[in-house]
C-alpha cells in the first residue's frame, strides 16, 4: 500500500488513514491496517490491501481525471463481487461523463 500511495499521489490527493485495534482482538487482518483515500475531481476511493470501494462524493459528470482513477482501480483490483464465493455480486450504477 505504501508503494501504492507513491505512484497514485502523483496524479491524485491521497491520504493515508490507520484503523485502531488492540492486543487482545481477533482478526485476520490486524496487520493489515492501512487504508488509502484517493481523490480525483468527483470520485474518491478508499482502498485497503484487500478491497477498494469507488464512490462519487460531488455531483455532476465524472470527468476524464476520475475515469482515469476507475480505471487504474479496476486494474488493481479485478474482482467482481465482494468476496471470492459465487454470490454477493456488485453493480455499477451508469453515470455521465464529461465531454
């Protein structure tokens, strides 16, 4: 992720941000904590080392700027549904693009 972080700031706003945890917690992916929240000009993503999430945070047409970010994320993270079992599929919404 922090590679990560790098290559995408250099063409978008990108924050790092740390989830809080505890010794005595059980999860699989306590070490696993860093998220990255990047930015275009309408869409954000928070992405971790396992899952990204694209939403849009302004109204109005995406621009070219934005689809480039789906498009890297889409790269990064090929996977259609939430989970690797056969159910839980995910949907794009259709949405307008800038001219």
């Amino acid at each position: 992720m922090e590679e990560l972080a790098s290559v995408l700031s250099e063409d978008y706003i990108v924050a790092r941000r740390m989830f809080p945890g505890s010794n005595i917690e059980v999860s699989l992916f306590k070490d696993d904590r860093l998220e990255l929240i990047v930015t275009a000009d309408r869409m954000r993503v928070h992405m971790n080392a396992h899952r990204a999430i694209l939403s849009q945070f302004e109204d109005g047409a995406f621009t070219k700027h934005d689809l480039t970010l789906r498009e890297k994320i889409l790269e990064l993270y090929p996977r259609s549904r939430p989970t690797p079992f056969p159910w839980g599929h995910s949907f794009e919404p259709n949405y307008e693009v800038e001219e």
